[in-house]
C-alpha cells in the first residue's frame, strides 16, 4: 500500500513530510536547490523534483535530504544522514 504524504513548505523553502508509516523526511533549501539546479531548473516555488526524493527510498536519497523513524511501539526513532 503506498504511503500517504502530508508535505509541508517552509517560508525558507525547505520541504518537511510525514507518512503514515512514522517517516519524517526533512529537505533542506540547499538540497531542493541543487535538485532542481540538476534537473527542471524551475524558479523555487515551482519546481517539483524534490518529490521523488521524498519518496525514494532512504539509501537512495540526495545529500540534504534527512530522514527520521518514529515507532510508537518502541518509543525509539532513528535518524539517518546522508
């Protein structure tokens, strides 16, 4: 079943998502930057290339994409940088 996404832009255009599976995944501005730098070179505010990042997964993802894990059931989370 794929994840529901609940995306959030920051006024300092970086982009925060969170699933229903307890993944939060942090893009900073930089990243989103040099993600649409490497692809569409859109103006910011109108690029999209930042929403693959989001749903690859975390081995896969860019430098500036930081993903954390929050399990209830453990009451533990894990965070990985890349």
């Amino acid at each position: 079943m794929p994840a529901i996404h609940h995306i959030f832009n920051r006024p300092d255009l970086s982009v925060v998502s969170v699933n229903h599976y307890g993944e939060v995944k942090v893009i900073s501005s930089n990243a989103r930057a040099a993600l649409n730098e490497a692809n569409e070179k859109k103006p910011l505010g109108e690029d999209f290339h930042y929403l693959r990042a989001i749903t690859c997964d975390p081995e896969l993802q860019s430098l500036g994409v930081y993903t954390a894990t929050v399990s209830p059931d453990d009451v533990k989370v894990q965070v990985c940088d890349k």
